[in-house]
C-alpha cells in the first residue's frame, strides 16, 4: 500500500497497515448545502483514508458513488475521526450537510 507502513500483528493475529502522516495528502471540503454534492476524489492509489468531521458540526452525510448522492445509500459522519479502507472501486466521495445545518468542514487525509 500506497504511504503506508507494516505494523506489528495484533492480538487477534492479523497484520495491518499504519498511515503516515502527510499534510500533502491533506484536503479539506466545506461541505454548505443539503442539495448539492461537496465532491472530493480519492487518488488512485489510496487504500486507507481517515475522515475527520468538525467537531462544531452536527455531522455530515456522504455517498461513495460516480453519478448522484442516492439517500437510500448515504451514511451519517458524526463529528470525530472516521479510518476507512478504500482499497479500490468508485474514487468519489460524495458529502453533504444535514438540514438543520449552515456549514461544516470534513478533512480528508489519504494515506
């Protein structure tokens, strides 16, 4: 993997991978509205990425999909940091706000 580094096996036998923390493969999206999309794309090679959804934030929702955010397929990011595998597939993250909110901020770091 991509910026990544091998790590110890876990207690439960399995090896994983480790980020590295770059600020290069830092982006931040503003994410203001609950009708159209805030579009990031992945690189190509990322297989590991953390979200990281501003804590004055009630949450944002996002879809991994090409065309159209699809309500029946978004899931909710409360604020707080969420590490994701993306090991290949749809490179098109899709965000937006929740009703009741104006503006919030998702930083994306990609290993």
């Amino acid at each position: 993997m991509a910026h990544t580094i091998p790590t110890a096996v876990s207690a439960l036998g399995d090896a994983f991978e480790a980020m590295l923390l770059d600020s290069s493969r830092v982006t931040k999206v503003s994410v203001t509205s609950t009708t159209d999309d805030a579009v990031h794309e992945l690189r190509d090679d990322t297989t590991l990425i953390v979200l990281n959804v501003d804590s004055a934030s009630a949450g944002v929702l996002v879809c991994r999909l090409d065309d159209a955010f699809d309500e029946e397929h978004d899931w909710l990011l409360q604020p707080g940091q969420h590490p994701l595998n993306v090991p290949g597939g749809i490179r098109r993250l899709r965000f937006r706000a929740l009703a009741d909110e104006t503006e919030s901020v998702v930083r994306i770091q990609e290993n």
